[in-house]
C-alpha cells in the first residue's frame, strides 16, 4: 500500500479557509500533517501527537503520541482501514 495514494495533495489549497468552520473543533496551535480523501485532516498538536479530526463524525480523536508512534500504529490491523478509510477510497476510485 502507498499512503499517498489515500491522501489529498496539500499544495495549492487554502488549508486556513478550509478548515475555518472546523477550528472550533481545533486546538489553537497544530500543524496540518497530511488530509484522507474523505476530508478528515490529520494533525500535529506542539507536544507532538497525532490527532485525526473525523469531519463526519465533528470528532477530535488522539491516535499517537508522536508521528514515529502513529507510524508504528498505523500497520496494526484494522487502523489504516479506519483512520484512511481505505475500502471507501478503493471503491471509490474502482
């Protein structure tokens, strides 16, 4: 599996403005790390964990302590599925 293939390109998008309606769902300070194809950003909080904003749900969800964390965690079974969605993208683009 590629993970780019599950994910949306972040150049030349106004993250701020799409976002917007969801920053009361967001701490203060994050860094956007990378966004599903369905939308759901994942980000980076200053203690550096990663979180997952399910805009389906309006759910802020921790899911590692750090990017190496989420990386470790992310080949467990049925995470990527979940926090990517990967069935729904695959037969999407099917």
């Amino acid at each position: 599996m590629d993970i780019r293939d599950y994910l949306i390109d972040l150049e030349g998008k106004d993250w701020p403005a799409l976002l917007g309606p969801w920053m009361k769902e967001l701490p203060a300070a994050f860094e956007l790390w990378f966004v599903s194809r369905f939308g759901d950003p994942f980000i980076v909080l200053d203690d550096g964990s990663v979180h997952l904003l399910d805009v389906g749900r309006g759910v802020l969800e921790k899911l590692a302590d750090s990017r190496e964390d989420f990386v470790a965690r992310i080949d467990a079974p049925g995470n990527a599925e979940s926090w990517l969605l990967l069935p729904l993208v695959d037969r999407c683009v099917a």
